[in-house]
C-alpha cells in the first residue's frame, strides 16, 4: 500500500502552463463552501484579513490506492505532504496574519476524515461543484471521467486575490514558500 505522506522518487515535475495567468487581482465569488467544520464559509467574507487558500486534487484515503495513472499526472501527487506542511506553519502564517483554508472538490466526508486524522488547525472548503474553477478560472484536469482541480495556492486580502504559487512543487515546500513571500 502507498503511504500518501511519503512522495515516491521520480514524480513528474508540473511546468507553468500558463492555466493560472489571469487568476491574479480577481474578486472573490460570492458563495459559502461546506466545511470540514460542519459549517459555511465564504473566501470573500473570510479575506477580510489576509487569506491563504491551497487547492488540491485529493487526499489520501487510508487503505485506498490513488487512482491507476496518478503518479503519472505532473503535479497530482502530494496533497498530504502539502496539508501537513500548512499544518505546521500554521502558528507562523496566523503571526504574519494569514488564514489558512484548503479547498477540493472531494468529497465532504473523505476531507472530514482527512482534517481529523492529521489534526488540521485550519478548515477543509469543499467545492463538488467546480464554482472556483467556473468563476476564477482555476485549472483543473480529469483522469478516468473525474475530473479533479490543478495544485495551486492563493494569496487573497479584501476580496481580492494578489498572489497565484502555480504549478505548486515540490507540495511539501509551499507553506514555506507563502510564509517566505508574506514577510517580504
């Protein structure tokens, strides 16, 4: 079985593909995502203070092997290790005033599992419905008829977002790399 906190040696490395140029300086939806809280909670209201959202393809599930070619998809691997590391930054991204929230289109019960199992201090958003994809223009791919979202990290303040991290990689890196761009 896969530990999905360990990536594997050899993984393709994502390159821009340019998916995520006009993300940068858009305003935030007007709409509540279902929250690994049991609440709602909207990016627009939320970026009141500076917010944090990374938006992966999809945890592990203990027991489950991830889907046949995921190795293969640059970028699909890693949504642990990248949770993980934004759990361990959290302290200092709330210290450089900073939100953090992750935000996938899996399923509610899988991230709820997820959230509990790595004692995540911060929410997981879920959005089945692809909103951020449809109004922000948020890259996504499929494999096997799913379609999941594209790795990437933005930095949002007053509704507004002001910083795309795209193509996200190595994932483990990326909470470093946020905390590192907001002291600058």
């Amino acid at each position: 079985m896969t530990d999905p906190s360990i990536l594997p040696p050899g993984l393709p490395v994502p390159v821009d593909d340019g998916a995520a140029d006009a993300v940068t300086d858009q305003s935030l939806p007007s709409v509540a995502f279902a929250s690994t809280a049991g609440d709602r909670v909207s990016l627009r209201d939320a970026s009141v203070r500076t917010l944090v959202v990374y938006v992966y393809p999809q945890t592990g599930v203990p027991g489950r092997p991830p889907p046949d070619g995921w190795d293969a998809i640059p970028g699909a691997r890693g949504c642990t290790p990248q949770s993980c590391a934004f759990r361990d930054h959290a302290a200092e991204l709330d210290r450089l005033g900073a939100d953090v929230v992750g935000i996938s289109s899996q399923a509610l019960e899988e991230q709820q599992e997820f959230h509990a199992r790595e004692h995540l201090p911060f929410p997981l958003l879920h959005d089945g419905d692809f909103v951020l994809a449809r109004d922000l223009g948020l890259p996504t791919f499929e494999l096997d008829g799913v379609r999941y979202y594209r790795r990437l990290t933005f930095v949002c303040r007053h509704e507004r977002i002001v910083k795309v991290f795209y193509p996200v990689f190595p994932p483990q890196e990326n909470a470093a790399e946020v905390a590192a761009w907001l002291r600058a």
